[in-house]
C-alpha cells in the first residue's frame, strides 16, 4: 500500500491465475491446457516471423490473421477483433459495453475474472445463481441488465447451454450486449458465432489458449457486427495499438490454417474426457456433464480439498476452488494425455 | 457508434500509430525503428522458446527476464514490472497512479498517447509548454499536481534533459510519481534507473522496442521501487495475468544479455545521427540536438508537409504532425542505415 496510489487501485482484488509451476516432471491438470504441442505449422510460421523484420513493428490491425479468422467463421474482416490472450479482449469489452447505469449479470459460479474486471472498471456485477444443479439457466437472465456475460461451457463446472437457448436469450435481451465467452466451446458445443449476422448485440469471445494448443502465445478474438467491433477498436487504440507481436499475429494464423491437427487434438481430447469420467464415476465420483477439456468432480465421501493435497504429494496438481462454498468440494481436473490420466487415476486409488 | 457502447466510449480519441505500410521496398523512417535486426541469440532464444511448451502457460510474473532485467539495472526483481510493449507498461501506470484529484503534468509537445490514457482513465491533463527552443523546463513542473510524465529523451524533439535536472525535480516533487519516460535514452541520454533507489515517487519506463530492434516482439518495462512495482502487478492482475507469452520473454531475456550487440548496435545509429544532422543543416534545415534515434528537423523556406509529401512520392516515408502548429513546419525523421540516410538526403535535394 502506497500513498503514491492512485485511490482505487487499494480496491482491486487481483485474479489469481492457476499455479504453473517450475518444477519438471509434474502431472500439471490444473490450468486446462492442451496436453498436445501445437502444430507444427505454427512453430514454423514462428520460426519463420522470428527472422522476418522483428526489428519493425507488427500490424497493428492484425489484417492477415483476422482474414483468417473471418474467412474461418464466414464473416467480414471488420467482425473480427484480436487480442493479446481472451483475457484482454474481455477487459477491452468490459470497457467498451459494460459500464453502464444497470448491473452487469453473470453467473455466481463463473470465471472469476469477471468480478475483477468489474473492480478495476467500476462496472456494477449482479451475479446469477446456477440451479441446484450448477447450471446456468438463461431465463433467470430476462431481467433489466446493462450487459449480460457467461462462459459456454461453463468454467469451472464444464457445463454446456445449447444454441437454441442463447438464440432465445438474444430474442429478448435486445439492449445490452450478451457476450458468450466461448474459451471451451471447440471441446463438445457449438459456437454462437453463426449468430452474429442476426444479433447485433451479440459478442463471441474466443482464444487460442485451449483447442488449438496456444497458451503460450497469448492469442484471443471477439466476433460480433462491425458497430461493437469499432467499440473495441476505440478502447485498444486507447490503450496499447499493436497488442499482438509479429510472432502470435503469424503463430495464430497458421494455427487457423492447420484444421486437420486441430480435428485430430479436440477429437482425443474428447476421447479422453469420456474415459476420465467414466473412470471418476467408478471410483466414486459425481461428475458434471462437461463439454469442455476438464471435468468438475465431487467424491462422495472424500473431501476435494484432503484429495487435492493428497494428490499434489505425488507430483498431479489440479484445481480446488475453496469458494463459493457450494463448489468447495468439487475438483476441476483438466483433461490431459492417456498417460496423465492413468496417473491421476493411480494417485486417486491410492487415496481412497 | 451504438447505443450498446459504454457511455464514455464515445468520447475517446484514440491514438493514431505511425503509418506501418504495406509495400516492400519503402525507405522507412517514420516510427523510429531500428533498421538492424535483433541479436542473432533473440532469434535462436526465441526458435527454442517456439518448440518448447508452446501450449502451457507463460509464466505470469515473467521472472527470469525480471530478473535478468533487475541484474542490468543492479535493482532488485521486486523492482522490475514488464509488460507487452511500454504502451501497455505506460496505460497500467496511469491506472496505477494518475488518477487523483489533482491533474497530471506532461509537456505539451510529447508523445501523443499520453492525452489518450487521460481519457480512457479519467485523467485530468495538464499541458505545460515547452520554451521557444521547443525544450523542456523541469521548474515549470514545480506546482501542484498527481503525477507528472514526460520523456527523456522528448519526442518528437529528441530533445534531452541531464539527470541533474531530473533529480531536482524529484527533491521537490515528493507527493506524486513522477514517470520518466525513457524510450530513447539508449541513443544517447542518462537512464533516471540508477536514481531508482533514492527517490520513492520515480518510475522510470523502458521499451526494447527502439535500441533492441525489437519494436515488433512488444515488450516494455517500468523500474521503480516495491511499492509502486506493487500497484503496476495489482492492475496488471486485474487485466491480464500472462501479457508476455514465452516468445516475448525469451526473446527479450536474449536481448538484455547480449550487450556486445547491443552496443554495436546503438553507437551506428549515434554516428548516422550526427552525419545526418550535418548534412540535414547543410540542406538548409534547422535540426534540433537529438538524443534519441530520429532528428526533428524544420527547413528554413519550405514547407515541412510538402516535403514529406514530395518525400513520400519517392518511397520515403517520415513523419509529419499537422498539429499542434508550432511543430507543423517540423519533420521528425527516423535514423537508417547510411543507405536510408543516403536515399532520404538525394530525395530532399531532388526537393529542394
């Protein structure tokens, strides 16, 4: 604490990110990542950038990436934004639409980044409770909002709403911006991108953190009309005009490009939840429904916290949230390699 | 514009980057690049950094490169914030520490983007005019304020301040940050970092964007003591926790620990300087004393903006500012390679 502060910054309550440790040899299912490397596409378009006039900066519009991303979900180049990492692109969009007179609304249980942005932009969160089933239901939603944001699925209960029931959210919440917040969408949902020619208050937010193995590259990108796009286009040029580098702008793009190595890493992944949960189940655990690449579990007589730490003694790390209270039992386990999960599976017999 | 945008959208002025052209063949000299490319040891950090673990996390809190940027200043790591181009390093800052009740001091002729973070963060500007030699006067900062910013060496002027004068300023302006802006300093000023330990309120910032010819891997840094380290990671935190991927902090890392390049590189650009503003004043411009990597140079009979137009006819592109007026005669000319300058001095006498 400083006096040298500029008075709100005392009030922030920073996102805590989960842990990425340094030490080797861990089996790290804690912060969602793909266990596959990326394309290697993507190293060589890196590899390529790297000797390509790093000296000069990039574009700072991003053209060829966000053609590749338009042409990728069949819109115009000027519905497409990108970012360094979704996390920016949502502090951006927070900015740009949800500073409004009426509260913000999302889900109680949600990515806890959200009330952080609400803290650092003084935007006014009304949170929604899930249903007893840790759903989110989007009629609770229909109520006077200055913006509507959830993630589909949900973090961290992995839980999947369809298109059918956004599409009718979109039909009655017509004056605020709803933004699906898409970061687990390519694992198991169908993305509300096709959406946005009909909705113009309909924001998808997207990264290249998960399905396509990019977490650390930083790359994340909204998709909505061109009227909310310039929105956001106001506030980066505002704050940072080249927030992509040469590296991710070309990195992002091949990765768009390699559609075949994306299929084969979403489909084993998809492959692998399936068998993690069935194996979960038969160890004793409710598992949620996930559409994502983890699953939400909750042992029947162990407590999550003593499984957690009983697992991390044997080098698996994965995530427990002590609050809220109604997810204190529950472990987020990220959905790894077939190793992995044989790994974590053992750590759990040995547990219970 | 749309109803759906956050009221004070509306009014942002966005800062408008340095045209960066698309066309092959261009002699650029118009956002101060550097015209060699980076350590070949940036590279090969980053082609490494590329096939490895592209699909986790960066580390967030960017330690190795903190720390190697802490040894370079001989401050400690808790000293060190980094960010994705000091852009971002100088948004977070007037997030961090700007916002008070009284208005922030920054030269009236400076870098445009500071009148643009006033207004995305609700900043009260307070411009202080330069002399008639278009130089800064510390004295006139001596008055009540909630920060003060200015760069050192100035831009567009490439004028530079010694640290005498700063460390004057700093024994009489104890109650807000003051923020040394230090884009340039490498090309041939004094960095206020050695000061660092001595006085509470300074922050200095840093970019590797210029004299590490990395303008296109966006990385920026801010030095300072633990207190005000501490607010810039409290936004940062409340942002986005990962603003370099692994790319960016290898490659920065690379750059910081290869000074023999480094020196080559930055005493090039001081020897092309100076024949620059030789020839430049035997054209007939008057060219103020440059510190930086760019000379700002007004010609005694012709109009600045015809001849960068005439320039820019030829495939030479620098930079002209319509406003403020008093620097509309000026143009603010990036140093090349002696084949740039070679070209830039043949096109101004085809002009001439």
């Amino acid at each position: 604490m400083s006096n040298l502060w500029s008075p709100r910054v005392h009030e922030l309550k920073p996102y805590v990110p989960g842990e990425q440790p340094k030490m080797a040899r861990l089996v790290k299912l804690n912060t969602n990542e793909h266990p596959m490397p990326p394309s290697p596409k993507v190293v060589a378009a890196i590899t390529q950038a790297a000797t390509d006039s790093l000296q000069l900066y990039p574009d700072p519009e991003s053209t060829e990436l966000r053609q590749t991303l338009a042409d990728y979900y069949q819109l115009s180049i000027d519905e497409v934004f990108v970012g360094n990492g979704s996390d920016e692109v949502l502090a951006h969009a927070f900015q740009a639409f949800f500073q409004q007179d009426k509260p913000l609304l999302f889900p109680d249980i949600s990515y806890s980044f959200y009330p952080v942005y609400c803290g650092l932009y003084q935007v006014t969160p009304k949170q929604v409770p899930l249903d007893e089933n840790l759903a989110i239901h989007l009629q609770d939603y229909e109520q006077a909002n200055g913006g509507i944001i959830f993630p589909n699925p949900n973090a961290p209960t992995g839980q999947l709403l369809p298109l059918e029931a956004i599409e009718k959210l979109l039909q009655k919440n017509t004056q605020s911006v709803v933004l699906v917040d898409e970061a687990y969408i390519d694992f198991g949902g169908e993305s509300a991108a096709k959406l946005v020619p009909k909705y113009p208050n309909l924001l998808v937010v997207q990264t290249l953190s998960k399905s396509r193995s990019l977490a650390g590259l930083r790359v994340g990108f909204a998709l909505g009309q061109q009227h909310l796009i310039d929105a956001l286009v106001r506030v980066k040029d505002s704050f940072n005009s080249y927030p992509l580098d040469r590296l991710a702008q070309a990195g992002a793009k091949a990765a768009f490009e390699d559609e075949a190595y994306f299929q084969v890493g979403r489909t084993a992944i998809i492959k692998e939840r399936e068998r993690l949960t069935q194996a979960l189940i038969e160890l004793g655990f409710n598992v949620l429904p996930s559409a994502a690449n983890f699953v939400f579990a909750s042992h029947k007589t162990q407590a999550a916290e003593a499984l957690a730490l009983g697992l991390r003694e044997q080098g698996i790390i994965v995530r427990h949230f002590k609050q809220p209270e109604k997810i204190a039992n529950y472990l987020r386990i990220t959905v790894g390699t077939s190793e992995q999960t044989d790994a974590l599976l053992a750590g759990l017999q040995s547990l219970l």
